[in-house]
C-alpha cells in the first residue's frame, strides 16, 4: 500500500501564491488533502503530528490571504509547522522530516525564504514579529522585502511572560501587527494557569463576542454624526463581556473567537483584518490538536510527539527495548523518595509527562505543580519552596532551564536554596535537532558557587542521584541525564546517597586515564577495550561529580599514567575545563602530563539518530580510542566499528 494519499488539488499547488488562484470551495478540499498529506508523512518519520492537524485550515487560510515569503509568518515554536512546509515548496522532502539530512521538524530560517524566523521552543514568535514590523517601518531590506508581519502563537505558548512583554512593546508602538492565537485548550500537557481559564470564560461570552465585533467593525462605515453613539454602544457592550478586554488593555484590536476549522469563517475575517488593519490585531481561532485523524484525536496528548506509525489503525511501530527510560526512572526513584519525606515536592514547567512527573503527580497530585510555559517563574517558585522548607525538585529539560537562568543565579545559588534541578535531555537528543540539545548546563551550573553538579552515568547512578539530591541541604544541587533508555544495568530497590565530591574507577590500566563525566562512560569502556586490543592498558573512572571535583582521583589518575583524557557530552567551558584548572593549579602540567579535553565541538550539530550525532561531534568509542593514542604519541589509522 503506498503511503501517498491522492491528492489531486494539492499536487498542483507548489508555492503559497498557487493557493491564491483557487476558489475558497476549492481551499477547502486543498486543506483536506494537506491534512491527509500530513498525516501520512508523518506515519513515515515520525514527529510532532497533533499541532499541525490543529492548523491545517488556519495553514491554508493565512497563505491564501497574506503573500508570504514577503508578509512574514512566524510560527511559534514551529512544530505545527508540517503543513506549512508542504505548502512552501517543500512537500518533495517531507518524508525527511527529523532524519539526517533532511528538514527540521521546526521552522528553520536556513531551510526556506517562507521561515522568516526560526524557533523551535515557545513564545518567541510576537516579539520576533515585531521586530520584523518595527524593520520594515524603518526601511529594513531583506530578501523579497517585508511585508505584513504575522505570528501564530499557541494557548500554551501565551502562559509565558515573554509572550505579554512582546505584547505589551507592541501595544506601545502602535506597528500594524498581526497575532493570531491559536486556541486548541491544550499545549503539550492541559493547559494550566489563569490565561487558561480566562480563555474558557471567552467561549461562555461567544454571543457577547459576536455582538461586540460588530458593533467595532460597523464603525467604519458609519457617517461621522452617528460614529461616536456608536463608539458608546460598543463601550455598553465591551463592559458586559469578558471579551478581549485583556488584549485590548495590551494595545490590541482583538477579533474573535471564531472556529479555526472553518474556512467559511476564516477566510473572510483574515481578509477583513488585513484590509482594515491600522495598529495590532489579535484574532482568536479556536482549533483541536490532532483534528481530522481519530488516533491522534483519542489520544491524552493529541498525537504531540508521535513515532512512526501505522495509518489505518495509528498504531506506532513497537520499539525494542532492553532498559528503561531515564525520564522514567527519575520519576519513580523520586516516587519512592517520597514516599519517605513528605517535604519532597516536585515543579515542572508544562511538561509532565516529558519528565516523567506525571507518575509523580498520580501518586502525590497534591505535592505537583506545573506552572505553564515559564520556566523562569519555575525555578523562583521552587526557590520559594526551598526557602519555605519544602525540598523542591523541579525537573527541566536541559535546553529549557537556559531559559531561567538569571533566576538560578540570582534566586538560588546565590541565596544558597537547596533546590534540587533534574536536568533532563542532556548531551544529543537526536531527532529535535541543536534546538532542544542540552549542551551546556555543566559549563553554566558548574560555573557558580556552591552549586554541586552531577551526572548520571547508568540509570543506577541516576537512582542515587536522586537519593543523593533529596538528602542535600547544604545549597543548590543538579543532576543530568540523557533521553532514551538506560544500559541496562540492574536497578537498586532504593536510591543511597553518594559521597559528594566523590568518583569511582571501574577499570584499572596504566598508561592512559579515561576519566568520563555522564553516559558516555560506556563508550570510555569500549575504548578501552580497543585499547587493550593494541596493547595498551587504559583505567576507566567515573567522576560522577563536576563540581566539587573529586581533586584525590583526578590528581591520582594524573599522577598514575603518562595520559588523562576527559571525556563528557557538553560545550566547552564544562567538566574538563575545571579539570584542566584543578591541574594546572597543582603544576602537574609542568611534570609531563599529556592531557586532553574531549568535550561537544564549537558548533550546532544537526538532528540525526544520537549515535549518529556523537560520531559527528567525535565522541564515540572509536575516537576515544584515537584521542588516548594521539595523547601518547601513537600515530595510528582509526579503526572505527
């Protein structure tokens, strides 16, 4: 059976100004085929499939109205962004999505003039805009010139402070500027907050809306006499109505709610606003995340994230699986440390169930708080929590917490707060690409004072990493580990705390040191066995610690063999960079220690599988292997396996 749906329309739009010839009739059978080309290339690739279902009308409706690439339409976080890949000459490569080599599963401005800005985490997209509005207002050139400025921001995107700062600026300057929120009453997780609540309450008020909208947009064509009783019916009614009163508080015309699946709807409002446009315009769409394919539809969370999968039935392709995820093992290593400590309370920031913190919260709903897209306010209130006398854990992914940094620096470490931060997706992530990489929370957390900074080397390690975090009290304390599954080691019943400051050596060898800092420990063991293979005896250990070091084995290790290599999956400025620091204060460079860093390389890396991508930054078995033997002097061919 193909994987190609007949798409008869859609094959003969190649470019956004093909949509602009077709009959509005026609737009809807366009948006059918577009959702059905969607969904089966996503069955293909796998990806983010329920965002772009939701917008697949709005899709058509923004390309058959604005003239992108010249009117700029900037997707918030872009993983809704399939479709409009499709539509904007891309549809030859959709089946690469998220593969080596292929296009992004986010927008990319790299990858197409039709991305005028790339993102690929949330609430970006009304300042970037801005921006772009604010440059063509002063004569900015660019390719293809700049027209009108659109940005598609989501209900969960619009938890996030940034998101009203931008709005805020917006109202201020007044700039003709298009936001379109997309409404679907669901991010990744359910949408939590006050804006979530105050959303509902406009669909109650749908009548009043109607009303109101009418009342502003007859104005225009009022004669003069008649135009002021009428800017004071439509005030009578604006005070009845909850309406977008919130917005227009902010600067905003705001038009809406109107059913963002219905082109009949859409059309003629999208067409209307752009005419009559002077200031900002939000235009509120309500949408369904994963609409039009019942699977993704049934689903808890909309068919988010989605591997590869059948069509007919949406059943994903069963993955084979020796170990259990990290993220799952986190969570109920925390579960059961728990249970022994009522003060244990745990924070995310609108990812539950990607840090495994839903597990959590069926146990202990009362100790969970997800505070929505604002991973700053999560890491303050956690430090509240901390100085209230609880034990927060608040579980971010590493690329996310860059986002609350300030506020580590500020309302934690330097207040000393024990807050305990479970760093998920550290090192390479594969599929989401550089965006969501977590390449450098050792270099930023191992920088500040009385921070202890951990990693997991296995998912045991992990278990007493969690052990080890809730017992501290002492100051702030981190631990990261990777996505994906374990090695497969054998998990204990109960976590203990580690030693702080303390590694392990799990191989003993003397000429070179293989000192690793994360999962890449295994890779550390491989080479050594390629080393041996050679030859040439090389000792394994753990350091478990990046700060404080573990300065008896790191100068024990130096002081044993005529080579120490470190080896760790982040940025430069991490682990071995203090490491080099702890030697080169004691002056053992002076007595002939051939010493080398092998740390991520000083570029984005591009998605791809993870093992793919640690053979791009060169840290896999073979080039550990090739490091230890350069550092002794071994001039060899590599013999990568």
């Amino acid at each position: 059976m193909t994987d190609r749906p007949p798409t008869p329309l859609l094959d003969q739009v190649r470019l956004p100004a093909d949509l602009r010839g077709l009959a509005d009739g026609q737009l809807r059978q366009l948006a059918d085929e577009l959702r059905a080309e969607t969904i089966a290339a996503v069955a293909v690739t796998g990806g983010h499939l329920g965002a772009g279902l939701g917008v697949v009308e709005l899709t058509v409706a923004l390309h058959a109205v604005f003239e992108a690439p010249r009117d700029k339409i900037v997707w918030d976080v872009g993983h809704q962004s399939y479709p409009h890949k499709i539509l904007t000459g891309r549809r030859d490569r959709i089946r690469t999505l998220r593969q080596k080599g292929g296009l992004s599963g986010f927008t990319r401005r790299a990858e197409s003039p039709y991305d005028p800005f790339g993102a690929a985490h949330s609430s970006t997209s009304i300042a970037a805009a801005l921006g772009l509005a604010v440059a063509r207002d002063l004569g900015g050139t660019v390719e293809h010139g700049i027209g009108d400025c659109v940005a598609v921001i989501g209900d969960g995107a619009m938890s996030a402070g940034m998101a009203y700062e931008a709005m805020n600026n917006a109202g201020h300057l007044g700039k003709r500027l298009f936001v379109i929120l997309n409404d679907n009453e669901m991010s990744i997780a359910p949408p939590v907050g006050a804006m979530s609540a105050y959303l509902s309450r406009l669909y109650a008020q749908a009548p009043f809306q109607d009303l109101k909208a009418a009342a502003k947009g007859a104005l225009a064509f009022l004669p003069p006499p008649l135009q002021e009783g009428a800017r004071r019916a439509y005030g009578l009614v604006k005070q009845m109505a909850v309406g977008g009163t919130l917005f227009e508080e902010l600067g905003f015309s705001y038009v809406g709610p109107i059913d963002g699946h219905d082109l009949d709807q859409l059309l003629p409002v999208l067409r209307t606003v752009r005419a009559r446009a002077e200031g900002p315009v939000l235009v509120h769409v309500l949408t369904r995340k994963g609409r039009g394919y019942p699977p993704a539809e049934a689903a808890r969370d909309r068919g988010h994230a989605t591997g590869r999968f059948d069509v007919l039935t949406g059943k994903q392709a069963p993955q084979p699986t020796n170990a259990p995820a990290y993220t799952r093992v986190f969570a109920r290593a925390l579960v059961r440390a728990a249970e022994d400590d009522p003060r244990i309370v745990a924070v995310t920031a609108a990812m539950p169930e990607g840090t495994g913190l839903d597990l959590f919260a069926e146990r202990f709903p009362a100790r969970t708080f997800d505070v929505g897209i604002a991973e700053q306010h999560a890491v303050t209130f956690a430090a509240g929590l901390a100085a209230g006398g609880m034990r927060p854990f608040c579980a971010i992914y590493s690329t996310f917490l860059q986002r609350g940094y300030d506020q580590v620096v500020h309302d934690v470490a330097i207040q000393r707060l024990p807050v305990r931060f479970a760093i998920d997706r550290a090192g390479l992530v594969g599929a989401d690409g550089a965006t969501h990489a977590g390449a450098f929370d050792i270099a930023f957390l191992a920088n500040l004072p009385g921070f202890v900074v951990m990693a997991a080397a296995d998912e045991a390690e992990l278990v007493h990493m969690v052990a080890t975090a809730a017992a501290w009290e002492e100051g702030p304390i981190a631990f990261r580990y990777p996505r994906g599954e374990g090695v497969g080691v054998e998990l204990p019943a109960r976590g203990r705390p580690l030693p702080i400051g303390r590694g392990r050596i799990l191989r003993e060898g003397t000429a070179v040191a293989l000192l690793s800092y994360g999962t890449r420990l295994q890779e550390c063991l491989a080479a050594a066995e390629r080393l041996a293979a050679r030859g040439v005896q090389a000792t394994v250990a753990d350091a478990r610690f990046a700060k404080p070091l573990d300065r008896e084995l790191i100068l024990g290790l130096a002081g044993g063999h005529q080579a120490l290599v470190t080896v760790e999956e982040g940025g430069a400025g991490g682990f071995g960079a203090h490491v080099a620091a702890l030697l080169a204060g004691e002056g053992v460079f002076d007595r002939g220690l051939a010493f080398r860093m092998m740390t991520l390389p000083d570029v984005f890396i591009d998605q791809a599988s993870p093992a793919e991508m640690y053979a791009a930054a060169g840290l896999a078995a073979a080039d550990i292997e090739a490091r230890a033997l350069a550092a002794l002097g071994v001039a060899v061919v590599s013999r990568r396996a």
